[in-house]
C-alpha cells in the first residue's frame, strides 16, 4: 500500500493510503469541506481541513500554529494519496442528489457494506481493509450486472413494446441506462461561416512567427 511522508510543525509523519472504510470517512469530510467553500463558510472550510488531515495521520493534530502553506501543501499531498488511481466511469456518475430522509452521519460505509457483503459475503474486517481501486471496481462490476439483468427482465415484459400507428408494429424501447454506462454525447461538427465583407478588417494585415517579436 503506497505510502508517503508529510511534514507538520517540525516533525514528520508517515501516511498510508487510506482502505475502503476509512477512504470513505475522508470522502464525507471533503464533501462538507467543499460545500462549505461553495457557501464562504470560513469556519467550516478550516474545520473540516483540520478533520480531513487529522482522520488521513490518524494523529489529532493542533493545526492553528502551523504556517498555512504547510497545511494546504499537506492537504493536497493526501488528496493524492487518496485519490483513486484509475478513472472509474461509476464514480463519474455520482450526481449530487437530494438525501433520503432516513440518511445519517456515516450511512456511506454501511452502503458500500451492504453492496459487496451482499454480493460476496466477506467479513466486515476484509471489506473495510480493500484498497479503494479494487473496491470502487468491483462495486462497479456488480452495478453493471445488476442493470444488465434489470434489462433482461425489462425485455420479457410487455411494457417494454410500444405500438406503433404508423408501421402497425410493436417496436421496443430499451431500459434507460444510466449516464455512467451510456456512451458519451457526439459533439456536433465544427460549423464554418462566413464572414460578410462589409465588417472585414481593412489595411494591410501583418503576421509574424510564433518565435519573433510581434511589428509594432
């Protein structure tokens, strides 16, 4: 498991990449720390920096003292170090979505829980330790075979072929995927116009090198 050193008031301390459980105790900090950025909660940013670091050392540190520079350089040395290193199209699909009114503090490692347990039956004590590419893969995987068979069954029923006037045939339409798994939009080809005449520059029209010196 990578690990890194990170400097703080004159003394050193080594940081492991966080496991699953952990990982996703430092993915709820962030995203309270990010939403207090989006508001100008200043007290809520300097909070959550302080819980983020703390929570990434294990160690509960007294952050006021400590030059800013050497906070945020050993902020963004742990993002890193906590950051999956493959770039997952599931984790790209999270959208910020309004919480279900049973929602509470920590809930997002009891779901994680759930999903793979459900799927593999592993001890608590081994799910908790997965390294985060290895658990954000395999919850993945088990997304896409559960929409897949959500599919297959959606083909079986008859809400899934629509009659068509026109053609006096029943044509079906597929269950929606979600954005993670449907195929980026096409941009559309470049459009050329052109320019009327009439609001063309006039003069004599000078060009120069990358590397030279522009005509003054």
């Amino acid at each position: 498991m990578p690990l890194i050193k990170v400097t703080l008031g004159n003394k050193q301390y080594t940081v492991k990449r966080a496991a699953l459980r952990k990982w996703l105790l430092l993915e709820d900090i962030k995203e309270k720390l990010l939403k207090a950025a989006e508001v100008g909660d200043r007290l809520g940013v300097v909070e959550n920096i302080y819980s983020y670091i703390s929570a990434a050392i294990d160690f509960q540190l007294e952050l006021n003292d400590l030059p800013w520079y050497e906070i945020s350089n050993t902020l963004q040395l742990l993002f890193n170090l906590n950051s999956p290193t493959l770039e997952f199209p599931f984790l790209k699909s999270i959208i910020e979505d309004q919480k279900a009114v049973w929602d509470y503090e920590g809930r997002t490692w009891f779901i994680w829980l759930h999903l793979i347990a459900e799927k593999y039956g592993w001890e608590i004590k081994y799910i908790s330790e997965l390294d985060i590419d290895n658990a954000i893969g395999l919850a993945q995987e088990i997304a896409i075979e559960a929409q897949l068979e959500r599919e297959w069954e959606w083909q079986l029923n008859e809400l899934a072929y629509q009659y068509d006037e026109a053609t006096k045939k029943s044509i079906f339409k597929p269950l929606p995927r979600p954005a993670w798994m449907s195929p980026a939009p096409r941009m559309s080809p470049e459009t050329k116009h052109k320019v009327k005449s009439n609001i063309m520059p006039v003069g004599m029209i000078l060009t120069w090198k990358q590397d030279e010196t522009p005509p003054s």
